[in-house]
C-alpha cells in the first residue's frame, strides 16, 4: 500500500550524507521504503523543527512511498537475550563492513551474533572482543562468533573504501565523523602530515576530498602500512606518501613541511608533540587527539606548557569530546595553531 508522504529529493551523490543527517536527527520516517528514481533518492521525512536545514542536501517534496516491513528492534531483541536488569547493555555493535564486533562473554555473543546476521544481510562475519587494545601496535585479539570465519573487513566510509584484518591494525568506525571533518577543512594545495597513519582513513579521505593536497603518511606497523598501500590502490588517490617508520625519526626528514599535521594517537600524542613541531610551519594547524578524565582536562594547560618551553605559541580553535573511552576517561581533540 501506497501512501503520500513529505520527503527528501536529493541527487545521488548526495544519498549517503542525507541518510546520515537524517538519522542522526531522527527525521528519517522509517515505516516507508526510500526508492530512487532517475537520477534522484527519495526519503520519507517525519515532519518537525530544522526542515529548512534539509535544503543543503535537495529539496521538500510529497511523492508517494511503500510501507515497509516491520524491523526488528535490536535493543529491544537483546533485552531479551540479557534480561531486563541488564539492559543498558544494549548498546550496539562496532559495523566494519562486512564484520560486526560485539563485546561480550562467548555464550551471550554467541545469540548476540546470531541475531546481527538475521537483521543485517551485509554482514557475513561475527568476531568478539577477546582482549583489551595493547602493544605499540594498538591491536587486539579476535573470537569467532558467527557467520563465515574472517578477519579481512571491507569497509566504506565517506566515500572511501578500505581493507583490513581486524587481528593485525588498529582501527576505529567511531572515528568517521573527525576523518570527515578534517578532510573538510583542507584546503587546496596544503601540506598535510598524519602521524600514526594506520591503514590510511585520515589520509586517504582528505587526499580524495583536496586532490590538490600533499599528504604525507607515516605509520610504524608493517601490516597496517601494506594495507595503507592496498587503499591507496583502492582508492585510486595519487597525492598519499605512504612512509613506513617511527614519526619520532620520520619528523626530521620533513621539517617545516607541514600547514597541517593529525595526531590521532590519544594514548601517546603528548610524546610525539616535539615531532610535531619539526614539521610544522609557521601557523600550521595541529589536530591532537587524546584521553583525559570524564570529570576535568588539563590537556590545554599541559600543551601551552610544552610549547611554551620550546619558545613557541599556540592558540587554541577548537576543542570537542570525540568518544567516551571508559568509566573514567574520554576521548577529546584540540585544534590548535601553532606559531614558533
């Protein structure tokens, strides 16, 4: 059955940054189906505040949408599983494409995965977290759970695709909107250093977003810089350096170099903060990641006091919490520039 609903009419390219924004506000009407039609996607709108906001993506229309099938409440079927009194655990799962993470004992995640692959048919593969993130490396151990046996994720994001094993890199889907939201201050035909590279997503996403851009990308595991090589590929982005190496021996070969530097390494950032100023020019933009208490920060104290040491100022652009981290710990980052 049919019925005529407002929606939004976007071309496209724009589909998936649309769909974004509309969950994130809950303007999606999930009870009806999105369909494309030419060149154009249509979403079903639920009518409240912020409407005009829409109008960066397309335009407000009415056209006539399919009900769509009841879906399964995944909080609600994992109550289920766990019980009432332990509810707040039902949080969600880490999405990496093709493979879901679930963190979890073995029995639990065992129904846990089962139920992911009944409500998610892009998903083949169920892992659980089997230890804590450690190493120089950031890695951690894998469990089977469910599914097809794999450890390779193909995983999109902003555009982008990559390739990984899980067992062997670091990698965070939690960090989509920062990578998104440096790539889109870029601006043409800047230099810019990401420390701690990994596979490449802060790369890779700003190298696509400014071709014009020189980035430089400097990683110490061996595993993670093959697969940075492999997206690189994949990704057919010709204006990534990809350098195998410690940043702290790297940073000298690229002094004064940079008008922007990332440094997503939040465990360990404060340590590579001389590198940083290697790199940097005059007024470069530093992006720095780390932990600090749920209650209080002294990062931006502790930064004015490392720089100030080194003859050196910093004004600080911006400053957000990225991620909860732990009971007691969040993640944030501060934009600052820094002028020597």
């Amino acid at each position: 059955m049919k019925h005529k609903l407002k929606c939004l009419i976007v071309e496209k390219r724009n589909a998936e940054k649309a769909k974004k924004y509309l969950l994130k506000h809950n303007m999606l009407n999930k009870g009806y189906k999105v369909f494309g039609k030419e060149s154009f996607i249509y979403f079903p709108i639920l009518s409240q505040k912020g409407e005009e906001e829409l109008k960066q993506f397309g335009t407000l229309g009415y056209a006539s949408f399919e009900e769509s099938k009841a879906r399964i409440d995944y909080k609600k079927e994992l109550e289920k599983i766990l019980g009432k009194a332990n509810g707040e655990m039902a949080k969600g799962y880490d999405l990496l494409g093709n493979i879901a993470i679930v963190d979890a004992e073995p029995k639990v995640a065992k129904q846990i995965g089962k139920l992911i692959l009944s409500l998610n048919k892009n998903v083949e593969t169920v892992l659980r977290k089997a230890s804590a993130v450690k190493g120089k490396y950031r890695t951690r151990s894998y469990a089977y759970v469910a599914g097809r046996r794999n450890y390779i994720a193909h995983y999109k994001e902003n555009g982008c695709i990559f390739e990984f094993d899980v067992r062997k890199v670091f990698f965070s889907p939690r960090l989509a909107y920062e990578r998104q939201r440096i790539a889109a201050q870029v601006k043409d035909s800047e230099h810019v250093v990401v420390m701690f590279a990994g596979v490449g997503p802060f790369a890779i996403e700003i190298a696509k977003k400014v071709p014009s851009a020189k980035v430089i990308a400097i990683e110490l595991n061996k595993y993670a810089y093959r697969y940075m090589l492999r997206n690189i590929q994949l990704n057919k982005v010709k204006n990534v350096k990809p350098v195998l190496g410690d940043v702290k021996k790297v940073a000298i070969k690229y002094r004064n170099f940079a008008d922007r530097i990332v440094m997503p390494l939040p465990k360990e950032s404060h340590s590579f903060l001389d590198a940083a100023y290697k790199v940097a020019k005059q007024k470069a933009i530093v992006h720095y990641y780390t932990f600090v208490p749920r209650d209080g920060s002294n990062a931006r104290s502790l930064l004015l006091s490392f720089f100030k040491k080194m003859n050196a100022n910093i004004e600080v652009l911006n400053e957000r919490t990225v991620r909860p981290y732990s009971a007691k710990e969040v993640e944030i980052v501060i934009d600052f520039m820094l002028s020597k």
